[in-house]
C-alpha cells in the first residue's frame, strides 16, 4: 500500500516540469510533501510552475535552461543538491514534435527533435547519476507510443523515443546495483496537453480517438502523475526497465487513428 507520507522530505527533480503531464508530476510529488525543482526552457513557465507548486506548501526551486545544453543540465541539478541534498526522484519528460512526412523533413528537424527526446534525456540523465541517492533513487523517463509503434508522420519521435525506452532498460542495467530503479511512462491520449491538442485539433478527431480507444476516454494528466508516485515509492521497489503505457489501452491496436499516411 502506498504510503501517504513517504515523500515527505524527498528531494524530487522534474526536467520539463513547467507545463503539461510534466508539471502534473511535478505537483502529485509537491502534494505528497516532496521538495520539487523544475527545469525548463522558459524563464516564464518557471516562475508559472513556481507559483502553482508554492500553493502546495512544499519548499521549491525552479531553472531555466535548455536539455541540449549538458552545462544548464548540470547546473540546475548541482544547485538542487546543494540546497536540498542527494536527489531521490528524477523525471526526464523534455520532448518536442512536429507532423511531418520524413519526405518533406529537414534533416535540421529531424536533429532538432532527437537532440531535445534523446540526447536531452541523455544529458539529464547522466548530469543527475552523481546526486542520486544510492540505494533508493528513482528515475522516470517520459516516453511516447511513438517509441514502440511505427507511425506515420513521426519518424523522428519514432527514433527519438525508441532510444529514451532503450536508455532506461541499460540504465536500470547498469545503475541497478548501486539501488537505482530506472522506468519509463508511456501516456497514451491525455486529455489537456500540447500534444493531443495538436493531433485532435477539431471535436471530430477527437472523438475518433475516443472511440479508437479500448477504455472509450482520454486519460487525465493526473493518471500518469498517480503513476510516477507509485513507480518510485515502496510499493514498486522490485520494479525497474518497465516501459509502462498508460493510455487506456490505446497502444493494443497499433497506430490506429495516426496510423494511416495523410
């Protein structure tokens, strides 16, 4: 049984984490007593996010940096460290998209979207590995049906994110004996995101997606914030390389609604 208390204290650091599912984690872990630091692009958004986290009643911290930039990652972590301690809960979710058929994609694109999913990950990941708590961190990795599902228009998320999920399986690996649990979340259709607003831009479509959808709804964001808490509490502490969807059973039919070429 998850334990209402266990984050109290906790150390909790959320690349992304100024918008979207990312700052619906960054709250769930704020809510449960956890110190939360958010990394963002956007000097905006992070005092946005800040302002919402404060209301919670949890101590925050908030930087503005890029993923694509290894010297921002490591500042931002360090800084978080040094005023809070080890880290014990790390989310990786940075990610960025665009529909394109790889036919008119430029290879600039293409790059810019690999260096924000996968070598944003990358850096996020290995800046973190010396302020992780050993034994007992916890890292979430924001993954996407794109990494297990050929869809059309998304080749460059396609790549992206296949490698995030191969990421998590050889760090949980490697980082394994040193007590670090690594897992990935893969949200499916959730509802009040950038993402699927994009995709459903019209009630139309979005109404084809629900009915594509095993479940008959989108999720909410707060259902892969539930997620996050219960893959780094105790109740999941045998649970490490899971890439786990969570979409409502969306991914069981293949790509579906994107799954045929404009």
């Amino acid at each position: 049984m998850l334990n209402q208390n266990e984050f109290t204290g906790k150390t909790v650091f959320v690349a992304g984490g100024t918008s979207g599912i990312n700052l619906g984690i960054a709250k769930a872990f704020a809510a449960a007593g956890a110190r939360v630091a958010v990394f963002s692009r956007s000097p905006e958004r992070v005092e946005r996010a800040l302002t919402s986290l404060r209301t919670l009643g949890t101590d925050v911290l908030g930087f503005s940096g890029d993923v694509r930039d290894m010297s921002s990652v490591q500042h931002a972590l360090s800084s978080t460290s040094e005023a809070w301690g080890s880290i014990d809960v790390l989310c990786s979710g940075a990610a960025g998209n665009f529909v394109a058929p790889v036919a008119l994609m430029s290879a600039n694109g293409f790059k810019s979207v690999m260096d924000i999913d996968l070598l944003g990950s990358f850096h996020v990941l290995r800046a973190a590995y010396p302020f992780l708590t050993k034994p007992g961190a916890s890292i979430i990795n924001i993954s996407a049906p794109q990494a297990s599902i050929a869809t059309p228009m998304q080749a460059h998320v396609c790549a992206a994110k296949a490698g995030v999920d191969m990421l998590t399986r050889v760090l949980a690996m490697e980082w394994g004996p040193e007590g670090i649990r690594v897992n990935s979340i893969v949200p499916g259709p959730i509802d009040g995101t950038e993402g699927m607003a994009r995709l459903t831009p019209t009630p139309e479509s979005r109404q084809a997606v629900i009915r594509s959808i095993p479940l008959r709804r989108y999720g909410d964001i707060s259902s892969v914030a539930n997620v996050a808490l219960m893959l780094s509490s105790a109740v999941c502490d045998y649970v490490t390389g899971v890439v786990l969807p969570v979409d409502g059973g969306a991914s069981l039919a293949g790509p579906g609604l994107f799954g045929a070429p404009a």
